[in-house]
C-alpha cells in the first residue's frame, strides 16, 4: 500500500495492487476458521463469535471511509495510502502482541491434497450461491457506489465517503448483532430475509431517480449484505469438520473474490453501454435467482444442528 503513490507505469500499479490482495486475503480464511474451531462446542458462541468478527472488521471500513475521501480532498490522494499504511503496521503489531502465545496448531495437520480440497468443496456446494452473492454485493458496491453517487447525482467525495461509511456502519449493527437474530428468528428465516431486503434494497438504487432514494437504498442495503457473512460462516462452521475448516473457509474467500471480480468486469462494460445505475439493477435480478434458490430448502440446509448437543433453535 505503501509503495502505491510511486508507481509510474500502470503494470507496476497493477503488480502492487495484485500483492496487496494477495497479503490481505490470507488472513480472512485463516482467522475465520481459527474462530470457528475455538466456538466448535456451542451452537450460541458461534453465532455470536461469527456476529462479533464480521460487525467488528466492518468498524475498519468504516473508518476508512470516513477518512479517505476527506484526506484526498484536503491532501492529494497519496496521503490516505501512506496513513492507512502507517496505521495498519500499528494494528499488525498489536495484534501480534495479543495473539502471543496463543496457539492455533492443530491436533492433526490437514490433507492439502487435490482430493482434499475438492473434497472441501464438495462439503460447502450448498452454500455456493450465497457465496456468490456476497462476493457481487460487495464488489458491486465499493466499485460503482462511488461513481453512481458522485457522477449521477453529484455527490462530493467525501460526502460520498460518509455515506459508504453510513453503508457499512448499519451492516456493522446488523452484523454483530447476528447471533440474537439468529437465536430469536432461526438461521433460515435471518438469511432470507437479508436476500429479500438486499434484492429491494438494489432494485431501488438501480431505479432511483433522486439522490435520496439511491442514499436511502444503499444504506439499507449494507445492513442486509453484511447480516448475510456471518450466516454464511455459521453454515460452514456448523457443517464442515474443524479438519477442513480452513480449506473451507478459503474456498469461502475465493469465491466471493472471483464472483465478485466476473460480476464487477461484466458490469463495467454494460455501465458504459446502459447507465452507472446498470449494476445495481444486474445484481438485484442475480439476488433475486439465489433467494429463489434457498426459498424452499429445509433446515438442514442452514447448519442443520449445531456441533454438540445444543440443536438449532427455531429453524
């Protein structure tokens, strides 16, 4: 992130940011998993650990919201890579400093053979679409939110930012309080309703035709995406052995990844064919097939039982 502000050449932006995602996508599936394993005993914890992991990264987010588009403003936009740059070094070392002496190795190490992660795969098939959902929801957003704000209804950057902070800053709410939603309503119904809500949520930013209504859908929108990753966790966590939880959960990480990556490369070329609005609309037909795709499972398709003896309350 550092060394960004110094490229010269687009292919040296390109490897950098290439490497940044590479550095930052280990930590997700490893630290995931590692939460999942240490909740393996209680249906409630893991609910509310996953709540608590996913609302808590989301304050990240929004700090980096609130901040950049204001830094670039005052600044240039070099000066919230080299802040955030400094501040992540910060976090990493404290985090090094909790973590000390705090073992994640397991009892038995895990097959990395083909078989082995196909095998993974296979264990989580059933929660592909859900995947794929979060992947496009979030990709969708931090890509052509900005744009849609700033060029179809003339948003300032940093108001824009603000309002991506509001975005993330209900999902954080929602997010962490998934493990008393889960509890009151049931895993399934919770699920449901987040791909109900973030399907309307779209078809009002893609139809809007005043700045309100598009702010008003986007906000509400991220309290529905980010309600859906903990319960996506919780399936995982719920149904795969601790073995291949962290293969799992890195099959988990780069699906949402790729179908994020396809759905935001597609998007951008039909944005300049119909309108900035067009992806919005293109993600909330694709929400709408995989609400479509879960309405009628069962619960054992959500988890079925928690690993123990607590079962599912309220499926």
């Amino acid at each position: 992130m550092a060394l960004i502000p110094f490229a010269r050449t687009f292919a040296v932006l390109l490897l950098l940011f290439l490497l940044l995602r590479i550095a930052s996508s280990f930590y997700h599936p490893v630290m995931i998993a590692w939460i999942s394993k240490s909740r393996a005993g209680s249906g409630k914890e893991l609910d509310d650990a996953m709540g608590i992991q996913s609302g808590s990264g989301n304050l990240g987010v929004i700090l980096a919201y609130l901040t950049v588009g204001f830094m670039a403003q005052r600044w240039t936009w070099k000066t919230p890579l080299f802040a955030w740059s400094l501040f992540g070094l910060v976090l990493g070392a404290v985090g090094l400093l909790i973590l000390r002496g705090v073992s994640s190795k397991a009892d038995v190490r895990p097959s990395l053979s083909p078989s082995s992660w196909a095998r993974s795969l296979r264990g989580i098939k059933r929660y592909i679409p859900g995947f794929f959902f979060g992947g496009m929801g979030w990709s969708v957003t931090i890509f052509y939110a900005p744009s849609l704000l700033n060029h179809r209804f003339g948003v300032p950057m940093g108001r824009t930012g603000l309002i991506l902070a509001l975005w993330v800053g209900l999902g954080t709410i929602t997010g962490a309080g998934y493990g008393v939603w889960s509890r009151r309503f049931g895993r399934k119904r919770v699920f449901l309703t987040s791909l109900g809500g973030a399907m309307v949520s779209l078809f009002l930013i893609g139809f809007a035709r005043h700045q309100g209504l598009a702010i008003a859908g986007l906000v509400a929108f991220g309290g529905f995406l980010l309600m859906t990753y903990p319960s996506l966790h919780t399936f995982v966590g719920s149904t795969v052995p601790e073995s291949g939880q962290t293969q799992a959960f890195s099959w988990v990480s780069n699906i949402q990844l790729l179908s994020g990556a396809v759905i935001s490369l597609g998007a951008g070329f039909l944005s300049d064919a119909v309108g900035i609005q067009f992806p919005f609309v293109l993600a909330a037909v694709l929400t709408l097939a995989v609400f479509l795709f879960y309405l009628p499972r069962g619960p054992e398709f959500f988890g079925g039982k928690f690993k123990g003896s607590l079962p599912v309350p309220d499926l």
